[in-house]
C-alpha cells in the first residue's frame, strides 16, 4: 500500500479510530527511537568496557565464592 493510499483509508476513519491510529504510531515510533538509542549507549559502553582497563579491573574476581553477609 503506498503512503498516499494508507492516509486516504486513516482520513475515512472515524475520529477516535484516527486518534488511535496517530496514538499508536507515535509510541511505535518512540519505542523504535529508545531502542536505537540503548544500542548505540551499549555499544559505546562495550567499546569502552574492553578497552578501560579500570572498568575490568575486578573481573578475575568473577569465579570466587561469593557469602552473603547476615
């Protein structure tokens, strides 16, 4: 369906069914935004976990025991 067909068949909508549709449109559109944006936040903080060696300093900790304090 092209765009000029998809706007025509949402302008025959009733009010509130168009309302929804721009409603959900929107959020679809903010959550495709945020996503993309935590990939490139993580993305960066990966190149900078393997190249800081301050950031894994700790890491050959990993395979000790670990207790709980009570």
């Amino acid at each position: 369906m092209r765009t000029t067909d998809l706007i025509k068949e949402i302008q025959r909508l009733p009010m509130q069914k168009r309302i929804l549709v721009i409603e959900k449109t929107i959020h679809s559109i903010r959550k495709e935004e945020n996503t993309n944006l935590l990939k490139k936040a993580a993305d960066v903080l990966y190149v900078n976990y393997k190249t800081d060696k301050e950031l894994t300093e700790f890491t050959n900790l990993d395979f000790e025991n670990f207790y709980e304090a009570r």
